[in-house]
C-alpha cells in the first residue's frame, strides 16, 4: 500500500515537472501560448538568473524542450559547413548528443543558418533542413531512424531561403510545407502518404483545424493561402495571398473559426477557415514578417514590421474582432513574443526581455531587462520554471524564472 503510494506521488511528480512542455513550433496548442502558470516575472534589478549559456552557431529557429530535453539547432559556417542538432539537458545545459550534415550558410541577403524549428514527439525528434533533407532521430540518443532527401527523391522545387516550416505530427502522419500544397510521410516508415505539386512552397508551418468532423491543416504556400485535409491531401480550397519578395513566413493563426494571415509588407487579413473567405468587419493597416502573435482576451498582440526599417518596428494590441489598433509600442523594433498565465513575454530585436501585461488598457511592462546583445528574431520559450532566449549568432541563454 505504501508503495504503491509512493509511485502514486512520484507519477504526479513526474507529470507535473514536464506539463509545461514546448516541443513543437508555437508550443503545444501550436498557438503560441504556453500551459504553464506561477512562473516568475519578479526579477532582481539585473534580471533573472542566467541557469546556464551554449552556443549552438547561426541561426533562427527556437528551441524546444521535452521530457527534461531541449533540441536546438545552429550553423558551423567555418570549413565544414554543416547544420547541428543539438540536445541539451534542460536543467543543466549539458550536451546530451549532436547530430551534424553538410549544409550551406545560405546568407542571401540576411546571414543565414538554420531557420525551420524541430518537432519532438513522444520518443522522437523531426527535422526539415533548408535543403530538404528530413530527419527522424531517436530523442534518447540522438541515433538517425529514417532520413530522406526530398528534393531528390519528391522532385520539388526549393524555396529561394530554403524550407523553414516546421514537420507538424498528426496523428500517423508528419506534414510538411513542401511542394505546391505540402506533402505528407508516415511518421513510422517515411513513407510518402500524399504529396500535392512539386513547385515552389512558403516557410510557414502548417496549422491544424477541423471542418466539418474532418481534420484538416492551414498553411500558405508560394502565394496563396490553402486548407488541405490531413488524411488524403485533398485541397479544399486556395486564396491568393502574396507578400514582398514571396516571402510568406509567419504561421497562420487559427482562431474562432478563423485563420489570421500576414506577411512582409502584406496587410494582415483574416480568412474563414470553411472556405478561404474574408472575415466581415475585419480591417487593419498591421502586418507582420515572421511572428504570428498571440490572442488573449479578445485582443492579438503583435509584432507590427516597417519594411526597410525594422528598428521602427511596433508592438501592437489590435482589438480580435475588428484589428482597430488599441496602443502601439516602439522601441522594441521587429521583435518576437510568445504568452503565459496571461502575461506576454517579449524578447526585442536587441535582445531585451520583457514581460508585458496582456491588457488593451495601454503597454505596461512588469518587468524588462537586457538578456543577450546582436540581433534577436526568434521567440522566447518559456518551459517549466526556464525562459530560452538566443539571437542569431547562436548564443542561447537559459533563464531561471521558477521563482525558487
């Protein structure tokens, strides 16, 4: 009785320590917005202590974090040229295994690296590299399961920045945004379930929702905006949608029936999910390149881009309903931010951390210190008591926010 008591109370241990878990792009809802509550936002004046430092190389894609394991990824542009995947203690910073390829540093007209984020699931760790080169990785050890060369053996054209979407798992399949209107493998075998064009895709990650009983995935493609059903492929519609040098790249943000969309210098819209219709009453003058924001409360906040002036870049509260544009913020020029218990964390373009309240009364910032220097366009992630942060250079940082 007494042990099976113990093994009771170490279960709901064990639950609880990981039940903040990030392990994929926008965290587990795919929404942006983390499960976890009681995390600190009470900072000494110099910050929250720094729990430990990595480098991981170049790169933009985030980090994600399971079962006391974080994946990270990050570019060697010396002779070698190759891609890392890293996998850190969560706790301790210490380097678990790693897992490299040949890769380009790919710095047309930005500095290049690694972009698309991994996805851990359960046991298992997938990646797509700007090259489409796809993996499967044992999380314990590190050890390649499958990999498959997409380009090679699928024939798709390579975006002009490489692929940078996330691998999405649903259910017994992994979907990519690849090909015309993405493609998708048996997670099991890589087996190739459906495969839909081999043009041009976006860098944007596929967002689930269901219509009418049947699950489906949102995702802009090379330019357009398109639902596909998850099982079969099969495209239930398309709508045009382009932004400045064909660059979609912010996920799309599914919400009340709804998917909200933008890009560089492309006018955020919203669309119904049913049919690719514009919402009525919807109206707005915000954009954004990369991050898709998040929505509490009735309000979305984010990140609002100036093309060719990102320092001027605003953080903005738009009313859900209607995008009217209740405070706009500057200073922290093109930034990224993610939520929790119902306070915005916010890293600037220059590295500073906020915490910002979720309110449309005005911006209010409960707490703000400068973490990291060189510039920073990849979302914070807050995971059971720690805030990553890392700018592109690949200096990553772990915060201790737990409050103990």
């Amino acid at each position: 009785m007494r042990s099976a008591s113990c093994l009771a109370l170490f279960t709901v241990a064990f639950v609880t320590a990981h039940a903040a878990d990030w392990p994929m792009f926008r965290g587990p809802d795919l929404n942006g917005i983390s499960r976890e509550t009681g995390w600190s936002s009470t900072w000494a004046a110099e910050g929250p202590k720094v729990a430990w430092r990595a480098k991981l190389g170049v790169g933009f894609s985030t980090v994600v974090v399971s079962g006391g394991k974080l994946i990270a990824t990050g570019h060697d542009g010396g002779a070698k040229g190759q891609d890392t995947l890293a996998c850190l203690d969560a706790a301790t910073g210490k380097e678990l295994w790693k897992h490299s390829y040949a890769a380009p540093l790919g710095n047309k007209y930005f500095e290049g690296g690694t972009t698309g984020t991994p996805t851990i699931d359960g046991d298992r760790v997938f990646h797509l590299s700007r090259q489409g080169d796809f993996f499967c990785l044992d999380l314990a050890t590190g050890k390649v399961v499958y990999q498959k060369q997409l380009v090679t053996e699928l024939g798709v054209d390579v975006p002009e920045w490489g692929f940078a979407g996330s691998p999405l798992v649903e259910g017994k399949l992994v979907i990519l945004n690849v090909g015309s209107h993405g493609t998708a493998l048996d997670k099991a075998t890589c087996k190739v379930a459906w495969q839909n064009g081999k043009s041009s895709a976006a860098y944007a990650t596929a967002i689930p929702f269901d219509l009418d009983g049947t699950r489906c995935v949102v995702l802009l493609t090379h330019r357009e905006c398109a639902a596909v059903e998850v099982a079969t492929g099969k495209l239930r519609w398309a709508k045009k949608f382009t932004s400045a040098y064909d660059t979609n790249a912010g996920a799309p943000l599914v919400q009340d029936g709804v998917a909200l969309i933008s890009g560089e210098n492309a006018i955020a819209v919203k669309l119904n999910l049913r049919d690719g219709s514009p919402v009525a009453g919807w109206k707005t003058e915000s954009w954004t390149q990369f991050n898709a924001g998040v929505v509490l409360g009735g309000h979305l906040y984010t990140f609002h881009g100036q093309a060719g002036k990102p320092a001027d870049g605003e953080l903005r509260c738009l009313d859900w309903q209607t995008g009217a544009t209740k405070w706009a913020q500057k200073g922290l020029g093109v930034g990224s931010l993610m939520a929790a218990d119902g306070k915005l964390i916010v890293l600037s373009e220059t590295g500073e951390l906020l915490v910002v309240a979720a309110s449309p009364k005005g911006f209010e910032a409960l707490a703000r210190t400068q973490v990291v220097g060189k510039k920073c366009w990849t979302v914070p992630v807050l995971a059971n008591g720690r805030i990553f942060v890392r700018n592109v250079p690949g200096d990553l940082l772990c915060l201790d926010v737990s409050g103990k």
